[in-house]
C-alpha cells in the first residue's frame, strides 16, 4: 500500500479522531489571529541598502531644531486668498486649531501655526521697528565695509613700508661694505624696486646715513646711522600710517558699538514678532487699505528674507508683489514623539489632530466659497488605514458570493457548500493565526490573501469532491454506496496531483523571499503557509466531515449521490472537449500557434514598467456606485489623491527631500568648495522645487552660514575673517567658523552639520527640496551626480532621502519579478521532473507539465504591457504567482491523463476522460478563483484593482493552457516519450468518465498514482 493510499484509509476509517484533532489544532492556531497589528508604513518597504542606512544616520545625528515634530500643510483655495478678509480669516483659523483640545494637544510650543497672514500681521505691529533695523544694518554693512577696506590698505601700507625698509638698511649695508658704491645709485635702485614714492628730501637724509655709517668709529654711531637711513627715511610716511591707524580703531569702535546696537534692535523685534494671535488678528483688522498693500507687499515682495519673507507659503507660480493669488499655505507643527507621520505611522493623536483641522478649516471658510486642503502624515495614513478597511470590507464579501455561485452551479449541493464555506473559513483562521504567533503585520498587501486563499483553497474541495462525485456514480473498485471507499478512493485519487500542487504553488510564493522588500516576504511566507493549511484542511478535514455528515444523511434516507460538473456530456463537456479535439487533429499546429502568442507577450513583458510611490497606496474617490452600499459596506470619501497632484504641482512639499550626506574631514577648506559647487548645481536641478522667489529650497552649510551671519554681528566677523577672497565662503579656520556656528545658532548649526561629543565634526549635509512631480529615477539621477562630484579624496558622499529610497525599492520590484520568476521556475522543474521520475517513471512529463505555465507567463506579461499595468508591490509577484497558480491546471491534467492513460491504454480515451472529468473541475475551481481574484477589481485602493485584475487572467490563461495546449503537448509526449500505448481511433460512444483512483480494471487494490 502507497503513502496515499495509507493516509486516505487514516482519514476515512479514523473521521471522527480526525475532525476532533483538526478542530482543536484549529483554535490552537486561529486564537493568534487577535494579536495581529495593522500598519500602513511605507517604511516597513524599505530594505537595508546603504541608503537607508545613511538616512538612519542622518536621523540620528542631525536635527531641524525641533525634535520629534511633524508638519501639516494647510492649503487655502479660493478667488483671492491675499484679501484682507480672507487673511483675517487664515488667522482665526489658527486661533481654533489651538482652542480646539483634540488639536491643540498635539502642536508644539513654540509657533505651532505660521503663514503669510502671520507675517503681514507682524509686519504691521513691527513696521517702525523694522525700518529702524534696516536703518542700522545698512549703516552698518556700509561701515563695515569701510572698516574692511581701510583694514586692509592699513596692513598693506605698512607691509610696504616694511619693505622698502628692509631694502634701505640692505643698501646701506651695499655702501658701508663697499666704499666705491654710489649713495645716490643704491637709492635710486630702492625707489625702483619699491611702492612707496621716495623723494629728494628723502634722498638727502639717506645719503647723510650713508657717509655717517661710513664714518662711524663705534656701533652706537653704526645703529645710529642705520636708523636714520631707514625709519628716518621713512618717518613722515610711518606718522601717517600711525594716524590711519588710530582712525581705523576709532571706526571699529564705532562698528562695534553699531554691532552692539543692531543686535539689541534684532533681539527687540524678535520679542515683538511674537504677538498673540488675537493681537495679530486686531493688527490685521485695524488697517486701512494702504497699509495692508504696503504690509502685504513687504512680506512677499522679492527683497524680502528670512523670517520677512512670506514667499515660501505661497504657489510655487505665484509671482512676487502680487496682490493676488488663488491659494496659500499655511504650516502647522506637530509634537509627534518620535512619530512622525511621513512615511512611517502616525499615531492616533496625530491623525485625529489632522482629521479636526481639515473639519475646522471646512466649517471656517464654507460660506466664503472658499475651501481648505489638510496634508499631512496623520490624515494620509488615516485615508491609507481606511481604504484597506474599506477595501477588505468590499471584495471579502463579494469574493464569498463569488464563490458561492461558482459551487451553487459545480456543486449544486447545499451540505457541500456550506462544507467549503466552512474549510475557507478554517484556511483563514489557520493563516492569520499564524501572522499573530509570527509578529507579521497585516498591510496594504494583505489585503489579497484571503481572496488568493478562498480561491486556492476551494480549489481543493472542487477536485476532491468533483472525484469523490465521480466515483460513486459509477462505482470501480469500490461499492458506490459506500461513502467512506469512494472518499478514499477519491483521496488517493487526487492525493497526489494535491500534494504536488501545493508544493509547487508554495515554491512560487516562497521564491519572493529572493526579494530585498520585506512586505513582500512576508507574503510569500504567509502564503505558502496559507496554501499548505489549505491541503490539510481540505485533504483531511473537510473529507472526514463529509464522510461523517453524508453517512448520517444516508441513514436518514437522503440521497448523496450528486453527478460530477462537466461530466454529464452537455454544453460543457463539448467545450471542454475542444482540446483533445485539436490535439487529436492539429496538434502541432497548437503547440506553433502558442509559441508564436508567447512570442508576441515575451516583447510585451520587456516594456512593462514599474512603480513604487506614495501615490500607489493612495485610494481614488470611489465611483458611485458604492454610494448605494448598506453602511458596513459602503467606503468613506477619499480626497488625498487629487490634494496630493494639487499639492506636487503648486507648492513644495514638506515630505519631498532628498538629501547628501558627506562623510570625513569636512573642516577642510577643499570640502567647503566642494560643498558651494554642489549647492550651485542642485539649485540649478531640473528637480529641485523652485520657490515663488524664483530660488531653489536648498539648506547646507554654506547658506545656514551665510544666513547666520546675515542676522548675527559676531558670527558675521568670524566668517568675514575666515574669508580671504570676499565671496562670503569661508577657506580658513573652518573649525572655528563651526564652533562659532553652534555657538550662535545651534539649532541651524546641527541641521547641516554633525559635531561629536568630543567637538569634532565629522559629517555635513545639504538638503534639497524636490519638485512633487520630478520622476523618482530623476532625483535618484541628479542627486547622485551631485554626490559623485563631492565625492573622493577622503570624502564618502551619498544621495538618500525617502524619494531615492523609494526609487530603489522601485528598482528591486524589478529585481524581484525577474529572480522570483527564474528561481520558481527552476525549482518547479527541478521538483516535477523528479516527482514524475519517481511517480510515472518519465521526468520529461515533469517538463511537459511546466511548459504550459510557460506559456501563460508570457501572456500575462504581455497583457499588462497592453493594459499599461506596471509592476507594483503587487503586481510584481505575478511571475512566481502565475507559476504557483497555473502549475496546478497542468498537474491536475497531467496526472489524470496519466492515470487514464495507464487504465485505459488507449491514448484518445485518456485524453477524452481527463479534459472532460479533471477539465469539469479545473473549469469549476477556475470560475471560483477567477471570480475571487475578480472582486478585487471592486478594491479601493489601485494596486489591488491591479492586482485583481491581473491574477483573474493569469487563471483564465492558466485554465486555457492547460485544457487548450497541455492535451496537444501530451499527446506529442506520448508517441516520442511516453508509453507504448494505443492512437487508434477513439469509439464513437462516449467512455466512461469515472475514475477509481487510477488502479488497472483488473487490479483490486488502490495504487499509487
């Protein structure tokens, strides 16, 4: 007796032993499932690249002056958001958002809320402050400068003073050494060779040293003599670069003092540039119109800077000094925790922050006609978290009516029904239990395995109970009216074709554990676990129930007797005889006819291209048919995608950066270059966002310094002194450059550049604000150029950012449909070559078997190529799904073929009893899984639409291989390869459809198939 053979017998004679422990392994394994967590984290995508390890740095070793905080972007849309009403408007927005508890428990201390309206506002509480500032920096950069010109022609003065000098004593020394020389020669040749212009007056002194030092008896006369030829020579000149020296101090007294005076004044306007919002409100309103055009104009005017300048709040088109503009933004800050929303979750505070503002700012301007866009990581995540909700609450309960109609019409039985609802629900249980013992987080993926398992898993039933149904309406081996010997028959019938599939299709999830993205991982696995908990449940479970539930039936009277789908010679029998029919006539003709298709879908899958975005996650508003939806099922609105297109193209985003780290010894003048040159590039990027002012938003240790210095006198001195040539970057004492930085402005200071505990500086970085709608691979492009030319000569720079991130992801998606769909191939073959070496003796029908899948892999391809359907998280898996999926019509057709092969000897009558018996149930699970697949095109969010519509004909295609090619490869097979069996024509009666699990008729007992 074979191993089938002795688990079948196990599950038949032992039922109720059966039913009893898979019960208990069922709540066992299911009670996990309530320790499952939910997350929507496009982080958790993200492998360990070098990349995300330089990111993960940079988060740790540099900051943006506020710590755990995330920003929110409230965008105002309207006729003209710059109006004095509307602008009041803004303000008392902001006041609600901090009267509000759920809000204001998560904004940050220090202004949690700024915008244009702010400022004009301010501008207009600070206007004579301002202009008295402007007044005193003025004067001081004109006397500043001054100081620094006159510094430098003292220094210059007196260095060629020095020199000529030294040239006189050295021709005083000519002439006391050489009594021929000439005085008036050596004097001549001083004048010459000196900037300073000598005279006869000077002449006459220097030739009276000369005959003195010539005279001389003692070196008192001699010093004496020297002293006249060269400082007496020069005396008139040193006395007056002594007086332009006592000027040049009394006018860095008075900058000094200027200094002083400006930092006060600054120090004076910084307090008053912190009003209360009700002051700024008042301010607002108490204005004429001349002085709101006059604030207003301030604010955005191009001259404007700094914490003036309101340009950064607004269109990205908008043009400076413009009294108009159809949208502003205004910037709200939040306390986070650690948790900052972008990219990673949000937590539950912060999404319902989010969620007030957007219905606060909503009431705020609804009678204006204007309305208001919420952006942030906590209402993204919130409309994320929902669409999968949303999603699982739509195609969960539409895949179960598909399924159900699919076994209404194969199994026309409602014990039987109810039995596959039942094991589907036990798969599950089974599936997410082990997610909860495992620590797997259900995401956006996950959505799709309970529709992929209640299609594989009904599978099972399908062909179990499709045999078992087989068996007892035309008996075999086995008396038809015993339920126990058809099952078992029936078991030992399909045992292997099952055991074959699932490993098969378990090798297809488990090859994306090539793949470098973790969710995708955890797909597979959770899969392959998924469809092996379908073999048990449905191999031994089910039938053990069944034989318990029809024996109790039959007792009472009730007939379970039920005719197999496909097999009573109707409409589907003659369409599913289709296949032998051409692999009887045209057989060759078929195989060439699929090859030159395959051809056409392997071009095909060369140009289909692959994403990765935050925009792929994203739901759509729903269409309107869910409108009608009872309550439980019907979906939220989802505004997120349109504000998020709106928000790429008008303004600068908060979450799009991208960022190069340099590595090493960045107090090297070399490096400070090196980092001005990359600045001047990256602002001139095709992808860096472009400002309303016309700039490009870039930060780095070059503009913080220059920022800096523009608002602090002593830190303006550090960086003058360090700066040899005037262009305002420093080449020398960089150190010290960086010590005073920190010590001014340490907030600024640590956002660009890393300093150890020890004080030492070891990284620095720039970071670029990105258009929203540069392509990724285009920032990935540009910023590592940039880096490249940082890059070397002790220096490691390297582009990141959670753009490139994303790009790279986007990379390995493609990585991972081609290794998965090579590693699921090999492995496949490799497998059935060797089952059917060892089952049939002929490992070419292994190879036979997979040349269908082949087949329908390179449709597929090639009809996303048609549909323009990328490759996306979800997609991306549908090589190895395709092979997973599709093996299992061959084997299934295989291996019945074989085993009527092997029965009936002739090759016809083989073929004729497994396209209509086995071809009835792959036509049933087919319908089954197609529609389950199907529903998912009813999902929320895009890549399950994808998705669902992709697997749906990756079945269909899988089925047509299989009851379309596969026969006419079989037959091919069977008269080069195969057996010494019988072509000759079939009988013109039909044969007998029914199996008794492949024994020979004159053979008794059950053998392996």
């Amino acid at each position: 007796m074979s191993w089938i053979d002795r688990i079948a017998d196990g599950v038949t004679e032992h039922s109720r032993l059966v039913i009893a422990v898979m019960l208990v392994l069922t709540v066992v394994a299911g009670s996990g499932a309530g320790m499952i967590e939910q997350s929507s984290s496009l982080d958790q995508f993200q492998s360990d690249t070098e990349e995300a390890q330089k990111l993960e740095y940079v988060e740790q070793n540099f900051s943006t002056g506020q710590e755990n905080t995330s920003a929110a972007q409230v965008i105002v849309r309207g006729d003209n958001v710059l109006s004095q009403e509307s602008m009041v408007e803004t303000l008392r927005l902001q006041q609600s958002f901090r009267e509000n508890e759920t809000v204001s428990g998560t904004l940050v201390d220090d202004r949690p809320t700024v915008g244009a309206a702010n400022l004009v506002a301010i501008s207009s509480l600070t206007a004579d402050q301002q202009r008295e500032l402007e007044a005193t920096a003025a004067e001081f950069e004109e006397l500043n400068a001054t100081v620094q010109a006159e510094r430098t022609a003292v220094a210059e003065r007196s260095a060629a003073l020095n020199a000529t000098r030294a040239e006189l004593r050295g021709a005083l020394e000519t002439l006391r050494a050489d009594p021929s020389a000439s005085p008036r020669e050596q004097f001549a040749t001083v004048d010459e060779n000196s900037s300073v212009d000598l005279n006869e007056t000077q002449y006459a002194t220097f030739n009276e040293s000369a005959q003195r030092l010539r005279a001389a008896e003692n070196e008192s006369r001699i010093d004496a003599a020297y002293r006249l030829g060269t400082q007496g020579v020069l005396e008139d000149e040193y006395a007056a670069l002594d007086r332009r020296s006592t000027a040049l101090e009394s006018r860095s007294e008075r900058l000094q003092s200027l200094g002083a005076e400006l930092s006060a004044e600054r120090a004076a306007l910084e307090n008053a540039t912190s009003p209360t919002l009700p002051e700024q409100i008042d301010a607002l309103e108490s204005m004429n119109a001349t002085e709101y055009e006059r604030a207003l104009g301030a604010v955005l005017s191009e001259d404007s800077s700094g914490r003036t300048s309101g340009l950064a709040f607004m269109p990205t088109s908008y043009e400076a000094g413009s009294t108009s503009a159809n949208a502003t933004m205004l910037l709200v800050t939040h306390q986070t925790e650690g948790d900052g929303g972008q990219g990673g979750m949000a937590s539950d505070a912060l999404v319902d922050a989010q969620l007030a503002m957007q219905s606060i700012a909503t009431d705020a301007f609804e009678s204006d006609g204007a309305d208001v866009i919420v952006f942030g990581g906590g209402i993204m995540g919130e409309e994320i978290d929902n669409s999968m909700g949303d999603s699982l609450a739509i195609v969960g309960p539409l895949a179960l009516l598909f399924v159900v109609v699919a076994l209404i019409v194969a199994y026309r039985d409602l014990l039987d029904i109810l039995l596959g609802l039942f094991g589907i629900a036990a798969v599950l249980l089974w599936t997410f239990g082990f997610m909860g013992w495992t620590g797997i987080d259900f995401n956006q993926m996950f959505i799709a395995v309970p529709v992929l398992l209640i299609g594989l898993s009904i599978d099972y039933a399908i062909h179990i109970f499709m045999r078992h149904r087989e068996q007892r309406q035309a008996g075999g081996a086995y008396d038809a009216d015993d339920t126990r010997g058809s099952m078992g028959t029936a078991l030992a019938g399909v045992g292997v074709a099952l055991v074959l599939v699932t490993a098969t299709t378990a090798i297809g999830f488990l090859s994306n554990l090539t793949s470098p993205v973790p969710p995708i991982q955890d797909f597979g696995i959770v899969s392959a676990v998924g469809i092996t908990v379908a073999l048990l449940v449905f191999g031994v479970l089910i039938p053990a129930l069944k034989i318990e539930l029809d024996e109790f039936l039959e007792s009472r009277g009730f007939d379970r007797k039920k005719r197999a789908f496909g097999t009573g010679g109707g409409r589907f029998s003659q369409l599913l005889s289709t296949g032998s029919t051409a692999a009887r006539r045209i057989p060759i003709v078929v195989i060439l006819l699929a090859l030159l298709v395959s051809a056409g879908g392997a071009y095909g899958a060369t140009q289909v291209d692959t994403s990765f975005s935050q925009e792929d996650f994203i739901a759509e508003d729903p269409p309107a048919w869910t409108d009608d939806l009872p309550e439980p099922f019907k979906p939220d609105d989802y505004s997120m995608k349109e504000n998020l297109e709106f928000v790429n193209e008008n303004f600068v985003r908060e979450d799009s950066q991208a960022q190069i780290l340099v590595e090493g010894n960045v107090t090297d003048p070399a490096t400070i270059q090196r980092l001005e040159a990359a600045e001047r590039e990256a602002a001139n990027s095709s992808v860096a966002a472009t400002l309303s002012s016309g700039e490009a938003d870039v930060r780095s240790p070059i503009g913080t310094m220059q920022q800096v210095a523009r608002e602090n006198e002593s830190f303006n001195a550090t960086l003058t002194a360090a700066d040899t040539d005037g262009d305002r970057v420093p080449d020398r004492n960089l150190e010290q450059v960086y010590d005073d930085l920190f010590a001014v402005a340490p907030d600024e200071a640590s956002a660009v550049l890393h300093r150890t505990a020890d004080g030492d500086y070891e990284a620095a970085r720039l970071v670029i604000s990105t258009s929203g709608t540069a392509a990724m691979s285009d920032v990935t492009t540009e910023m590592r150029s940039i880096a490249d030319g940082i890059d070397g000569n002790g220096l490691e720079a390297t582009a990141t950012g959670q753009t490139i991130l994303f790009d790279i992801i986007q990379d390995q998606l493609m990585d991972t449909v081609i290794e998965s769909l090579l590693i699921t191939l090999v492995a496949v073959f490799a497998f059935l070559m060797i089952a059917y070496r060892l089952t049939k003796g002929s490992a070419t029908l292994g190879a036979v078997t997979l040349l269908p899948v082949v087949f329908s892999v390179s449709w597929i391809l090639g009809t996303m190529y048609l549909l323009e359907i990328p490759f996306n998280v979800m997609t991306g898996m549908i090589t190895s799904l395709t092979v997973g999926l599709g093996v299992a019509y061959s084997i299934h057709m295989s291996e019945r073929y074989s085993l009527e092969l092997e029965r009936t000897g002739s090759v016809w009558e083989a073929m004729s009893r497994t396209v209509t018996g086995t071809g009835g149930a792959l036509l049933g699970s087919a319908a089954t899984t197609v529609g389950g697949f199907g529903v998912l095109a009813f999902a929320i969010l895009p890549p399950l639409q994808q998705f669902g519509i992709i697997t749906g004909l990756t079945i269909i295609y899988a089925f047509l291989a299989s009851v379309l090619v596969l026969p006419s490869l079989l037959v091919v097979w069977t008269r080069y390869l195969g057996p010494d069996v019988s072509f000759d024509a079939p009988n013109s009666s039909p044969a007998p459809t029914a199996s008794d699990g492949g024994q020979p008729a004159d053979q008794p007992d059950r053998t392996e198939e």
